[in-house]
C-alpha cells in the first residue's frame, strides 16, 4: 500500500472520490481482467469461472453491503486500474456484534493503479472501521498496515505441519502440479516403504486420548458446539447459520482442498469437548480450518484430530496457527512451522485492539483465505 495519496478520503466516505468508490456487479468483468493482469501475467485460466466466483466473492455474504464490500478505483470513467476485495464477517467485539471485513487480492495496474492502491491505502486505516483483518500480507503490506495504525500478529501469521507419512509427504511436495488423480497415484508406490518406517518410528503414529471419540456432524451441529467455545475469545467470529452455509459452500467449491469434513471430540459427558473443520479426500494433505475446544482441553483435542486424520490414511496435516493451541500443538513431534503470509488486523475499537495483544482474539481457517480459489484455480 502507498500512504501519501493527496486524493483520498480521510473517512469512510465513499462519496468523496469520484476515482474510488464500491465495486458493482457491472465490474465483475473488469475486475476479473485486472486480477488475471496483476496475478496471472494477463491470462486467464481455461475453466474461466473467474466472474462467477467473484461475484458469489464479493456480494453472496449475508452481511454484505456497498459500505462492507470491495472497492475499485475507476479513472478515466469505465476503466479499472485497481480493487481490492472485502468479505464481510460477522463478529463479536467484547459481546458487541460488529461486521469485520477479511481484505484479499489488492490490485493494481499502472500508473493509475498506483493513484487507486494510495486511495485504497488510505481508505482501509484503522480509525475508519470497526475490523479489518487479512492473513496472506506481504512483508511490505504488513509495514503500511502498522502506518495505517494496525497490528501484526506473529503466531497467526504461522501455519503448522504434522506429518504422518514421511514419504508420501514428500511425493506430495513434488507432485503439486498433477491433477487429483495424478497425486493419488504418485503416493502409491510410497505405501509400503512408509508403513515400515511408521513401525519402526512408532512416533509417526497418533494416537487416540484414552476416553475420547470423534462423531460427524453437520453444519447446524458444528455452529452449536462452536457457539459453546467461542466465547472464551474476547474479539471472534459470530456465525449465524446463513453465513456458515454460505462459507461451507464456498470452501466445498474448492476441489484443490478436497470435501469438507466437520467433526466433534467427545469424551467423559454429553458436551463435546472440542469441534474442527478440515478439508481433504482420505489422502495426501488434510487442511485444517478451524479447531475449538473448551478452556484447558487443548493438548487432548490437538491429539484427538491428529489421530483421525493419521486413521484416515492422510500423508500430512495442517493448518493456521493460534495462540491458545501454540503449546498444544509444540507437545508433538512430527510438528513443524513456517511463515504463511502476515496476519495483519486494524480496528478504531479498543476491545479488538486490546484483544489482539493479549491473545484473545480468534478468527480460524473460516475467516482467512485458506479456501478461496483465488489461491488454488484461477
């Protein structure tokens, strides 16, 4: 972003620039040619579902609105040099409901480009919304986020690997340009070599918390266990049943993931100790949305998923880091971190701010761009 812009908004005013202003069902099509300009070196992909999936994006929330959606800047009139895309969330800040808006995909073309991304730069500061948040920044976003009076959260920028075989691992690692079919086949040959090393390193294996099972459940199911944990969080998402039916069905669109799986921990009563969202097909990779628990129950509900899904027959798992699972998840071996792209988060609210220095805020897979196929097709 670019911060000494001299014809922006200081304000949530989108009124106030003719250039800049919220994007229309009528830009699908010249946003989709400016992302493939800027991301895809002006090609677009031959499944060209680009202006769907944009448009299902930017304006299928629930909660969407042209003050809580994307923004584009428009200069000469008809053409777009540069956007950015919002979705709105619902959360809940100190009890407070509010909307939060996850930024993806700034864009820009050009020498107005530049003018649009300052404009933009200078709209999305802190003391203009309630809650901004992204989890794929770059270092240099990341820098202009803390300018525009954000923070950067340093465990959430971070996502977790357990792997569970080592060499089916590997094979998935090279084999990421094949279809589906071809990365199931390429772990084949890798079955037997890695069943042997599972049984000479017994500490691939994950196993079961004596006393604790795993149930399917759907999404009414997942909603009303989360419901029960979430507020343990000061600042955390608010799903009501239209949002997470639209977010199930935008993550179930994105074949690269594989199907949606949600799954409840229980063990000792009829409360369900933790509840989880991941993504995958019984092989390779399994991507982890979102993992709850209740308070102090996290080392056994980080052992309960890693051993569903080694059952499950997946090579390796993994997921965005938080800050309450961090020694949970340092507890095993097989584990290991890296840098995701930072996670960068701007509120004028106190309560949001306050909680994201002390740990207490939550967002998880749902609310990030791990399933967009922004990311994964286009």
């Amino acid at each position: 972003m670019l911060r000494d812009a001299k014809d922006g908004p200081t304000s949530g005013d989108l009124t106030s620039c003719h250039a800049g202003r919220a994007m229309q069902r009528q830009d699908l099509s010249a946003v989709a040619d400016l992302f493939a300009r800027v991301f895809r070196g002006g090609v677009r992909a031959p499944d060209d579902g680009l202006e769907a999936y944009l448009e299902t994006l930017c304006f299928g929330s629930p909660h969407w609105t042209p003050q809580t959606g994307s923004l584009v800047y428009e200069a000469p009139p008809g053409e777009i040099h540069a956007a950015i895309l919002s979705v709105p969330m619902r959360f809940r800040a100190d009890g407070e409901p509010i909307v939060g808006r996850l930024l993806g995909s700034f864009m820009a073309d050009g020498k107005e480009g530049k003018r649009g991304a300052a404009w933009l730069s200078r709209h999305f500061r802190a003391r203009n919304h309630d809650l901004l948040f992204s989890d794929t920044a770059r270092a240099v976003s990341a820098d202009h986020w803390r300018v525009a009076g954000g923070q950067v959260l340093p465990i959430h920028s971070l996502d977790w690997t357990r792997v569970f075989r080592p060499l089916g691992s590997i094979a998935l690692r090279l084999e990421r340009g094949r279809s589906r079919t071809g990365r199931a086949l390429a772990y084949l040959p890798y079955a037997l070599p890695d069943t042997l090393l599972r049984k000479a390193r017994p500490s691939l294996c994950a196993q079961m918390p004596a006393g604790y099972g795993i149930e399917e459940t759907d999404r009414a199911g997942f909603l009303a266990a989360a419901g029960s944990m979430l507020p343990r969080f000061t600042v955390h998402p608010d799903w009501d049943a239209a949002e997470l039916d639209w977010l199930g069905e935008l993550v179930a669109g994105n074949r690269h993931l594989g199907p949606l799986h949600l799954r409840l921990v229980t063990g000792g009563d009829a409360k369900p100790v933790a509840v989880y969202a991941y993504c995958g097909n019984g092989r390779g990779k399994a991507t982890v949305l979102n993992l709850l628990c209740r308070e102090r129950r996290e080392a056994d509900a980080v052992s309960a998923l890693y051993a569903e899904l080694d059952a499950a027959g997946y090579a390796l798992a993994g997921g965005m880091v938080q800050r309450f699972l961090m020694t949970a998840l340092q507890r095993h071996r097989h584990v290991s971190f890296r840098h995701r792209g930072f996670f960068c988060i701007a509120s004028r609210r106190d309560a949001v701010n306050e909680a994201a220095r002390q740990g207490q805020f939550y967002a998880g897979g749902f609310a990030s761009e791990t399933w967009s196929r922004l990311l994964t097709d286009f």
